[in-house]
C-alpha cells in the first residue's frame, strides 16, 4: 500500500473512535441474567469523577434513536443506561421480548460525542429466575 503518496491515507490513520457490543451480534437470541460487555476503539475512558480530555463514558440506550440533539445531556432513566464509573460491561435482565440496544460514548457531564454504535436488534427468550450471570 502506497501510503506515503499525498492522495492516499492508510485505512488506520482514517478510522474513526468507534464504540462497539463485543459479545452480542444484530439478531442474537439471549437468555437474562446476560453480561453483555463493551468496547471502545481510538478513544479514552474515564469515569466522571475524574474527567480526562478525550475520554467518556457508555451509555446503553434501550430501545431508543440517537438524541436529536447532541448539546444537551443525556436522560437518567431505564432507557439511558449510564456508566459514568468507566464500566465495558453490565447485566442484563430484561423481560422476553424483543430490544434495540445501541452504546453511546459522552463526557462526564453526559453531553453526548459522536462517538456511537450501530444499533443492534436482540430477542430475549426467557429470563431465568435466581441465576448468578
């Protein structure tokens, strides 16, 4: 790869921070208790009592878009799931159904970046009662 020509770029110069699911796929069936953990790529974590530049923290939505505006803090309740402690991992023990999840990276005074993940559409198919994940 011809990277040192002023035209082109290597593809990891490119990429952009990414903020992903890394043991749940689009269209994966589960049963809860389920630890579902996270990543993040090209990016700092922080947890809020502390904030660093270039650094947040998760945020699980549950069933919802992305907000329209991206310069007002994200909502406490049991659609913004918030990790401000720096957590890459949660349990889940949602009710049988059927759920989007997305992650979504923010500072510590949980104003969003644009730092997201695609959404990803999961089936709960039972949850099972008095289970340690």
């Amino acid at each position: 790869f011809a990277a040192d020509h002023p035209w082109l770029s290597s593809p990891l110069r490119t990429q952009q921070p990414e903020t992903y699911f890394t043991n749940l796929r689009d269209g994966d069936s589960i049963e809860t208790p389920f630890v579902l953990k996270f990543g993040l790529s090209r990016y700092g974590l922080a947890p809020i009592v502390k904030p660093v530049d270039g650094a947040g923290h998760h945020h699980l939505l549950v069933n919802r878009d992305l907000p329209l505006d991206f310069t007002q803090p994200l909502p406490f309740n049991d659609q913004y799931i918030h990790f401000g402690k720096g957590q890459m991992e949660t349990v889940l023990n949602f009710q049988p159904g059927e759920y989007t999840l997305r992650l979504l990276l923010a500072d510590d005074k949980h104003i969003p970046y644009f730092i997201y993940s695609k959404p990803l559409k999961i089936t709960v198919t039972k949850k099972n009662e008095g289970v340690d994940p």
